[in-house]
C-alpha cells in the first residue's frame, strides 16, 4: 500500500513547510532550558555557556531573563541553575487536551506485551530532529533501554525512511543531509533511497542494523489533516527476535497503532 497523506496525496507531494528565519536569542534560551532538564545536578552560569559555546555574559543574561520569567531557578548559595516550576504551566495546555502521548500509549502498551519489543512515539520536527515522548518496554530478556526526552536526527533509523519519504525535498537535499548522519553500520546511498522507496510504497519504514548494530527498528507515521509527518510510531529489537516474530507481522500491528492514533489526532483537531 502506498504512503499517502491524509487528503489521499501520495508521497513526494506533501506540501513544503516554510522556511524560518533563526532567532538566535530564542533558540540560545531553548538551548539553555534543553540542558538544564537533561542534568540531574544544577548547573553554574560557565558549565552552561561550556556545554552551549556560549559567551559566558550572553549566557548569564539569558540565564536571569529565564529566572524573571520562572522557568530556571538560582540557589544564591551554590551560583547553579535549574529547571524551575514555571515550565510545568508552559505544559499544561498540552497535557490538559487528549494528546499524541496520551493517546498512542494504549498502542505501545500493546505491542511491547504482545511481541516483546520496545515501543516509542516520537514527535517530528521537519527534517532537523525528532524527540521521544512516549515509551513501553517489554518484560523480554533482552531489551533496549530508552528514555522520553532522547533527541534523534529525523532522518536516522526507520522513522528516517518515512520521513525522507513524505518530505517532499528534492533527493538532493535529502541525500546531502544523509551524508551527515552517523550510523553504526551506515547503508550506502542507494541502498537508503531503494528503502526510502520502499518505506513510500509499503506504508512504513525499516532499520536492519544500520542505525544500532544488531537492532532493526520498524516505524509508521502519524499524518495530520493535510498529510504531514507530525509522529511517528515505531518499535525496536534485537534483530533476531525481529525476525523470529515476523517483520511483516510485525510492520501491520506498527502501522495499525500509527493510523489509529493519526484518525484520533485528526478527530481532535476538528472538534477544536
């Protein structure tokens, strides 16, 4: 079955979003607020600018801006940051509508019990990153171990393959980005544009080793009304346990959770 958006365009036709003109402050400050919610520990005003390769009086003053507005909080004691309160309320709108975590989890609940795989949604942003917003992990053995919040290339690993699929660039820019990713056993360009392909045609996207070694990860996307990638749905094992369960089988129960969560996303948006 051929990707198609949810107008019925097929892949290579979905509408090019816009180009958007950088806001160095605003992307520094989200920067800083990213950090400060990966470190378990506070961090000082020259550990932040270190991490960020900031001018460390630029990241002091994005620092203050942050603690007025109550998203970092400044112990006066130790001279180190942290996330504060404040980012809970920016949450809040999002967590009080049915959203795409809330609403996939269901799904990844089932295939991690059903098949013994590690099951993620994944947020997509355009062709720059994707982030993990929701996770169930299996009682198998063996099993990978990921966290929400892990920030990814988007056009690594099976999701990639959607994305580069549904994307509408031209092939040169995506192969020129495809050069810049960086994989344990990275595919060779024609064999990224043949599964490209074939994420195109058969609805989603595989990952045969080529993004961890011995892990292959399967993924289907999550389209919005007007056929753009927003989520994806994807699972991840070991790749002889992929192959004992059935890629095929596998790849129908992936896809079934990515459009059942798509047609309630939708819902949701029209009863807006």
């Amino acid at each position: 079955m051929k990707l198609s958006g949810g107008n019925g365009r097929s892949v290579g036709t979905t509408a090019r979003p816009p180009r958007l003109k950088g806001v160095p402050a605003l992307t520094r400050g989200i920067a800083v607020l990213r950090l400060l919610g990966r470190r378990e520990e506070p961090l000082g005003v020259n550990a932040v600018a270190r991490e960020l390769n900031l001018i460390p009086s630029t990241c002091l003053h994005i620092l203050r801006v942050l603690v007025a507005e109550g998203l970092v909080a400044f112990d006066s004691d130790s001279k180190r940051y942290s996330l504060d309160a404040g980012v809970l309320g920016l949450a809040r709108g999002y967590l009080a509508r049915p959203s795409f975590p809330s609403l996939v989890q269901v799904g990844l609940d089932d295939l991690a019990r059903r098949h013994g795989v590690a099951a993620i949604g994944v947020r997509v942003l355009g062709l720059q990153h994707a982030t993990v917003v929701a996770v169930s992990r299996s009682e198998a053995p063996i099993r990978l171990h990921i966290d929400v919040g892990r920030r990814f290339p988007a056009l690594i690993s099976a999701m990639g393959r959607c994305v580069a699929a549904l994307s509408g660039r031209p092939m040169a820019e995506l192969e020129a980005r495809f050069r810049q990713l960086r994989w344990d056993n990275a595919p060779t360009l024609r064999d990224w544009r043949r599964q490209v392909q074939e994420a195109s045609e058969r609805g989603y996207g595989v990952d045969d080793g080529h993004y961890i070694g011995g892990v292959t990860s399967v993924a289907a996307p999550v389209l919005d009304a007007g056929g753009r990638m927003t989520h994806a749905v994807g699972i991840m094992a070991v790749s002889d346990q992929v192959r004992r369960a059935g890629l095929a089988r596998l790849a129908a129960d992936v896809r079934e959770v990515a459009e059942t969560v798509a047609a309630r996303l939708r819902s949701r948006d029209s009863a807006a």
